[in-house]
C-alpha cells in the first residue's frame, strides 16, 4: 500500500511540474517557427549540398502536423531542436526560451545531484553529491535507463535532438544530457559500480540543496598557470570569449620566457573570438605571419537562379556554370585572403610547445590550431577536436527561442577540412576510466614525458 502511494505522489508532483511549462504559442505561431528555420536554411545553411534535400523538405511536411499536435511551448521546441538536429551542423541549433530553460534539470534529482561524461563510450557517473558518494560511487557506469540498454535509450530519446557535427561529440553529450528533464521526470537507472555490483535506483528531478559534490569542482579560471619540474610551464587557455585572457597572458611572459618547453592546454577552451586566440599566439613563435582558415559562404543571384533552369551541366561557358550551381544551391561567395600579420618583438619566445587538445576544444579555439599548424615548433597531443566553427546567423523564434543557422565553411589554408571531422592531433591520447578513478591525466603526463625527452642533450 506504502509503494502505490509513493507512485501516485509522484505522479501527482510530475503533473504540478508539467503544469509549469509555458503553453502560449498558437498554432499559427508553432508553423511560423518551423517555416522560418526552414526557410533560412535553404537559403543560408553552408552546408545545404551535404543534406539529403528530399528528406530535409518531406521532414519538414511532416513537422508541419507534428508541432501543430505539442501540448506546450517546451514539446514544441523540442521537436524545432529535432528538425535541427537532422542537419549535423555544431553551429545550427536551437536555444530555448529562457521560460523553458530555466525549468530544465540536467545534474539535480531532489536527494542526489549527480553528473556524467562519456568515457570509452560508456555514462560513468563522475561527480555525486558528497552524501552519497558511498551508495554511487564515481567511476559507475550507468547501463541502462526506463528498461533500455543506456546506447539504446541515447539513440532514441536523446541523440535526435543534439546537433552535432561529429559522431564522437554526439556520443559525449548523449551522455552529458542522458537525464536532463523537467521537474518530476523519472528515470529508472541500473548501474555498475567500479567494484562490480550492480543496482537499481529511481531518479526524479526536483531540487537538489546539497552543494557539496565529490569530487569537489572547481570553477575554470580564464587562465590557469603553473611550473611543472621547475622548467615546464603549463598554461590553460580556458576561453576567448574574454579580451581579458590576452592581458593576463601577457603578465605571465617574462616568467614564460624562462621556460625550456610550453604546454598550452585547449580541452577546455570552448572558443570564443578568433582575435583573442592569434593574439597570444603571435609571442609563441617568432613568425610574423601566421596563417588561418580560409573561407566562403553561399551566393544567392535570383535571376542566375532562373536562368540556370535552363542551363546543362555539360555546359563550358562561365555564365552557363554560374547559372546551372546557383540553381542548385552550390555556388560559393570566397571571402578575401589575408594572413594575420604582427610586429616583431623581444617578447616572443620559440621553445618546444605541446598544445593540449580534445573534444571541447571548439570553435575559435580550432581556429588557433588552425594558425598554428604550420609551426614546426608545436605539436598536438590529446583527441580530436570538436569538429565545428563559423558564423551563425541568430533570428528569433515565437515564444523567446532563438536559431543559429551556420553561413560560413572554414577550412585550413590548403583546403583540409575539419568540420565534421575535427583536428586531429599528431600524437593520441584518450584517457581511459582507470585514469579517471586514478585522477590521472595521462594527456598531460605524455606531454611532459615529451618534453623532457626534448629537453635531452
């Protein structure tokens, strides 16, 4: 009797938890929203020519009666994150209404606060609130949820709502947003502790108040600094989304100028402005001239548009060609080459130089890597990167929601691409779950095997 009391009082918080969630779109509203993003993106979506264009419009048909049926404003954007999610751009995606995001739970269920990363392709719970780190120990891994394999669970319930340019990020944030729900969502999770036993627990979300988390957190500095063997120094580029990492760099030169080698540490690094990443990276080679990503957009001429219906694709002339891509969508606008040029100064240095990379390190921060591939001085160690940089067009949606549709493909120099593959490092290193449990960073620990090695007469 205690036990169907307990399921009607959760179902009885999960139906006060729904009641929150904002309803005020129209129908009108809903097809408005879905036909702007599809609009947009047939005319501003750089990567048009990759997508199947059948399916993105018989999508779209379908959506048009979907959205119409969602019960309130967070169904309706969630299904606008699915229709984005087909495109498998990392700069094309959604942003939810501040109403609806304030209302999400990604980490809290009430009693337990608990977090996830994806390790060898497993959800290894790596953070838990400091009361129960005995009964879910870090370094389980979560083997399934709702009566689903977790792989199987991700597929269907998660993974079709993230865009993502590369399938290794889609696995990571599968994981990191498993559980996200709203207040009262439920999840049934079986897990495997790192000793062996298994267990079965109910999660639902509500507010957790515990704030101690084992192991603790600690928030990222801009910049993070330190000594390694008295001789290394280890400096992490956390953002450039702040000017202000150029300045504290700069107050850390003359002791980097004592250094026998540098490690410069991107996994975090998120991106931000390319300008805040080539200017510290101009006094860590004594190169003036440092290449970046070339890049193009798409060119939309209505008449060669016309025209090119009755242009053939066999057709030599350069009216003929221009006419017969732009009515297929795949003629290209390249911007302008210029290399960033700088001032020589005796503040450079140019020692050996290991630049730490991994699936965060995303956007700008890619396009750091970019300027310094030609650098015979540095190397690359970690995983691959994220895999996704350019300039998103945001247009607001019904409801407070905006999009983000990416109008411009970079690429190296020479014409590599790394959207949709990322750059990859010259020496991988993955760290494993023992690593983890271990707290060791193996990453770190083969760079500073690498430089000592260097350092060797």
């Amino acid at each position: 009797m205690k036990k169907k009391y307990t399921i009607i009082i959760m179902l009885f918080i999960a139906m006060i938890a729904k009641s929150q969630v904002p309803n005020t779109l129209t129908r009108q509203d809903k097809i408005f929203g879905l036909s702007k993003i599809w609009q947009e993106v047939n005319y501003n979506f750089i990567y048009l020519e990759r997508i199947d264009r059948v399916k993105w419009d018989s999508t779209y048909r379908v959506m048009i009666k979907t959205v119409q049926e969602t019960k309130n404003d967070y169904e309706y954007y969630r299904e606008l994150q699915k229709f984005c999610a087909f495109l498998n751009d990392g700069h094309t995606f959604i942003l939810l209404p501040k109403s609806i995001d304030s209302l999400l739970y990604t980490d809290m269920f009430g009693a337990y606060r608990i977090r996830l990363k994806n390790i060898g392709d497993k959800a290894i719970i790596t953070h838990i609130n400091e009361s129960k780190k005995g009964e879910l120990p870090i370094g389980s891994e979560i083997v399934e949820v709702n009566g689903l394999l977790t792989e199987e669970y991700i597929n269907q319930f998660v993974a079709p709502y993230i865009s993502s340019s590369t399938e290794y990020v889609l696995k990571d944030e599968g994981v990191e947003k498993l559980l996200m729900g709203l207040k009262g969502d439920e999840y049934r999770i079986k897990i495997n502790t790192p000793d062996g036993k298994s267990k079965t627990i109910t999660l639902i979300h509500d507010f957790t108040a515990e704030k101690e988390v084992y192991p603790p957190i600690q928030d990222k500095q801009l910049l993070d600094f330190r000594w390694y063997d008295n001789q290394f120094a280890y400096v992490a580029l956390n953002s450039f989304r702040d000017p202000k990492i150029i300045e504290l760099f700069l107050e850390k030169l003359p002791e980097l100028q004592k250094a026998k080698g540098l490690i410069v540490d991107l996994r975090c690094n998120k991106g931000g402005n390319t300008r805040n990443g080539t200017g510290i990276l101009q006094y860590l080679t004594n190169d003036t001239i440092l290449y970046g990503a070339k890049s193009e957009t798409r060119n939309h001429i209505p008449s060669f548009k016309a025209w090119g219906r009755y242009a053939n694709p066999s057709d030599t002339s350069a009216w003929s060609k221009k006419s017969f891509l732009m009515s297929q969508d795949r003629y290209y606008y390249p911007f302008d080459y210029y290399p960033a040029n700088f001032k020589p100064s005796n503040q450079k240095i140019n020692i050996p130089t290991v630049l730490l990379i991994g699936h965060k390190t995303f956007s700008a921060a890619e396009d750091f890597l970019i300027f310094a591939d030609n650098q015979k001085h540095m190397i690359k160690m970690g995983e691959a990167s994220h895999g996704s940089t350019g300039e998103p067009l945001m247009f607001e949606l019904p409801g407070g929601g905006f999009a983000l549709v990416c109008t411009i493909k970079s690429t190296f120099p020479d014409g590599r691409e790394f959207v949709g593959y990322g750059v990859k490092p010259d020496i991988e290193v993955k760290p494993t779950l023992n690593d983890f449990i271990q707290n060791n960073d193996p990453v770190l620990n083969s760079a500073l095997t690498y430089l000592n090695q260097d350092s060797k007469p």
